[in-house]
C-alpha cells in the first residue's frame, strides 16, 4: 500500500467535490493521504485495539506500516459568523504581541458533509478489500493547522468585505492581499492553485493601476 517513493497523493476523486446526494452542502475530494513518519502514523493512523507500547507495538508497526491507506476528504467549508479570529486580552507571545485567539464552531452544514464524505471514503475501502476499516470522530472544533482561509474576504464595499475584487484593501491604495485571506472558504481541495490564481489576478491589476511604480 505505501512505496515510500514520496509524499505525494497518488489516488483521488473529485467525485464529490460538489455533488454529496443531499446529504450535505457543497462537498470535497478524496484522497490517499501522504507517506507519514511512523510516529504520525502511530497517532493518526493506529486502529482502536492496536497496541500503543512495547514489543507488541513494534511488531504491529512492521507488520501495518506498509499495509495501511489512509483517505483523506477535505470538505467545502460553510463560512460560519459564530467562528472568528481575534486577538486575545490576556495571553502575549515572547515580544508582548497579543495572540491570535479562535473561537467558535464549525457550521452544522460542514459537520454534516464531513459525516458524508466519510461514508463514501470507508465504502472505497471496502470496496478495495480491505480487511479492517476504521476512522477518527468528525472535528466540530476550529483547526490552525494546516490550509487556513478567511478573514480577509474580497468584496465590492467596506461594509461587507476587507479588500475589492482584486485583492486591494479598502480605504488603502497602496495595500494588497494575496494570500487565503481572501477566500471565503477553501472550497473542497487543497487550496494553493487558487491561492496562485488570485495573485496573479492582483498583480494583473497592480501593474495596470501603476500604485507604487516599477
């Protein structure tokens, strides 16, 4: 199951990027997860009942690292106003900065399609022959890890939006974002191409404004 070739997905679908029966709003891709260092593996990927310590432990490693997939499916998140990210009142960084603090949940809508786009990974898993199918619960909470969007979304007026269509913050000629602040939500795969696609859709109109020169 795993070559060790190198960390890229190798198998996907964007199946049910958009399309999850009525069961939930939006959707996402499935995808094999990438080649984890075995300790990532142990914490992530260990079956319940799989032994965590000892000479077991290490057997079961040897035995499963290989022979073990694990499908990934990110889903079209629903931006939810409950969730934000401010600064905290009470906690500083070594500098003295305040930090960021998130708070909130993720929209209902979003917990549901998680929920669904599971059951379509564990039915590839069975229908591959596996032998043993397992996964994690669904997260309700926010995450910082990895792939985040938001805060910063385009728009045409103040009121309703940090930046214009292309990026520019409002009330401020000379600032530009060109970065997943600009993202409502991520959508349901990985985000870096449309990242790639907006900045140079701003620096298109950077360049055609001439704010800041050569």
């Amino acid at each position: 199951m795993q070559d060790l070739h190198g960390p890229g997905v190798s198998i996907a679908t964007t199946e049910y990027t958009h399309d999850l029966g009525g069961e939930g709003i939006g959707g996402g891709v499935i995808a094999n997860e990438v080649v984890k260092m075995p300790a990532l593996f142990r914490v992530w990927a260990a079956p319940p009942g799989a032994p965590r310590w000892g000479y077991d432990a290490k057997q079961w490693m040897r035995d499963a690292y290989l022979r073990t997939a694990h499908l990934m499916g990110p889903i079209q998140e629903i931006p939810n106003p409950q969730a934000r990210v401010t600064l905290a009142a009470d906690v500083r960084d070594a500098l003295g900065h305040r930090v960021a603090r998130l708070s909130g949940a993720q929209h209902p809508e979003s917990v549901r399609a998680a929920h669904a786009l599971r059951r379509r990974a564990e039915q590839w898993m069975h229908a591959s022959g596996a032998r043993q199918v397992w996964s994690p619960p669904v997260q309700t909470g926010l995450s910082a890890g990895q792939h985040q969007a938001g805060t910063a979304r385009m728009g045409t007026g103040p009121g309703d939006s940090v930046t214009d269509p292309y990026g520019r913050v409002h009330g401020h000629a000379g600032l530009w974002i060109s970065d997943a602040s600009l993202h409502v939500t991520n959508g349901g795969v990985n985000p870096v191409l449309t990242i790639l696609a907006l900045a140079y859709r701003g620096i298109g109109e950077l360049a055609a404004s001439g704010v800041g020169g050569r």
